[in-house]
C-alpha cells in the first residue's frame, strides 16, 4: 500500500496544479460578472476599456513572441525530463539504468514540440516585418 501511495500523491499534485489556479480565475470571473451585470441592470454605461479586457481575457491571441515563450517552456520541460533520466542513472545499479533511455525518448516529445513553437516563433517574427 505504500508504494501505491506516491503515485497516487504524484499525480493528485498534477491535478492540483491544473485545477485549482482554474477554480480560482472562474470564481474571479464569476465576480467580474456580476459587477458587470449590477451595473447594466442600474443603466450605467460600460466603458470600451472593460470590454476590450473581457474580450481579450477569453481568448489569448497568438504572436510569435508568445509561440516563442511557450517553446522555450516546453523545451525546460524537456530538460526537466533529460535531468530526470540522469538522476535515475546514479539510483540503482540493477534496474535504473534501464530506465535512462526510455526517460530520454520521453523527453523528446515536450523538446520537439518546444522546437516546433520556437520555429513557428521566429518564423512569425520574420513576416512581421516584412
């Protein structure tokens, strides 16, 4: 049972990184809302700053600035996963450093895909400006 315990914690963490900042920007949400809804209900009129701040919190809008971010995120989590190989070497004699290889093929998933967002980055920035 306790071995079944760390995965368990391991992947309840994941979850709750991915949940609960969610929960929090709905609730923040759900509060601008309703602000908004008790002041088109008393007549007040919506300045066009608000709504162009809704409007771009729905949505974020794709630029090459950004791909080139979320590339360089992903491909840190590559590297993250390339450590994470490293360190299993020095575990165990026997059956870690069986894992070394497998861990460095799932690297390159999140690294090609870091590459792919950094391409398509500089790519946009070239037609920017011309």
């Amino acid at each position: 049972m306790e071995q079944a315990i760390i995965p368990i914690v391991l992947f309840a963490m994941i979850a709750a990184i991915v949940v609960i900042p969610r929960y929090f920007r709905s609730r923040e949400r759900e509060a601008l809302q309703a602000t908004l809804r008790s002041a088109i209900e008393k007549g007040q009129p919506l300045p066009p700053e608000v709504i162009d701040a809704i409007s771009r919190e729905a949505k974020p809008t794709s630029s090459p600035a950004r791909d080139v971010r979320v590339g360089i995120v992903w491909i840190g989590v590559a590297a993250g996963f390339i450590g994470f190989a490293y360190a299993l070497g020095y575990m165990d004699e026997e059956g870690a450093a069986q894992a070394f290889y497998p861990m460095l093929g799932l690297a390159a998933f999140p690294g090609f895909i870091g590459l792919a967002f950094l391409l398509m980055g500089l790519l946009g920035r070239g037609k920017d400006r011309g």
